[in-house]
C-alpha cells in the first residue's frame, strides 16, 4: 500500500479503538491478521480475525479496567505498507494498581486491511505492575 493510505488505514483504526467501535475495527483487520503480543502477556501469538478480537477484548478486561485506560499517541512513521505508532497508556490495572507504560505498534497494511500488529512494551514494567 502506498504511505498515506497506509497511515490513514491506521489512524481509522485507532479511531475505532478509541471510540470501542468493534464492528470497525474488524472492518479494518483482514481476516488473516496476526498479533504478536509481548511474551511476558501470555497470550501466544494470536492469527486469524476472530481470535485477535477475541484475545484483545478477553486480555483488556483481565490487566485493565478499561473505563480508566487513557492512551495518547505520541507520534506516527509510516513508509510504504509499514505504520508505526508511539502511544503512552495511563490506565488501573484489573488488580487497582496504577499503570503506566510506554507502547509502540508496528502494522503492516495490504490491500486495504491491517495483517500484522505487533505490540512492543516495556514487558518488565508490564508484569510488575499488572502481574503482580
């Protein structure tokens, strides 16, 4: 895909995330797409629509309550098929504690769709504050 619509693809993307538009955001994902989470989640590396979603939806209630995660995007990079995303998250963690953290995503885009997500974080900071 070409850069600007690579980018645009994407920041419909996030806009879906933001407002929790579910039917969107499987709009925008091919029915292919992988995931790949930090290892430290122990969520695998999810493949296919359905479980992405389901994974996403069923890890963001279990480390979050998802009515206080806050998420500002700090800056966008998207060349050709290629976007990537500086986001920092705010949010309490499922167990009451603060959270905090750093994320980038990177996204590959073809024919209109996302097929790959991955998801980078500081993992340690994941698990002691989410974890534990």
């Amino acid at each position: 895909m070409e850069t600007e619509a690579s980018r645009a693809l994407v920041l419909d993307y996030l806009a879906a995330q933001a407002a929790g538009d579910g039917s969107k955001i499987a709009a925008l994902l091919d029915e292919n797409v992988c995931w790949t989470p930090p290892i430290s989640a122990g969520l695998g590396a999810p493949k296919g629509q359905r479980e992405v979603l389901q994974t996403m939806a069923e890890a963001g209630e279990k480390f979050f309550d998802l009515k206080t995660m806050k998420i500002d995007v700090r800056w966008i990079v998207a060349d050709g098929d290629k976007v990537v995303v500086r986001q920092h998250a705010t949010s309490k963690a499922a167990n009451g504690r603060d959270y905090e953290n750093e994320y980038v995503w990177v996204y590959i885009c073809r024919d209109g769709k996302i097929v790959e997500i991955e998801e980078h974080t500081d993992s340690q900071r994941f698990s002691e504050i989410v974890l534990s």
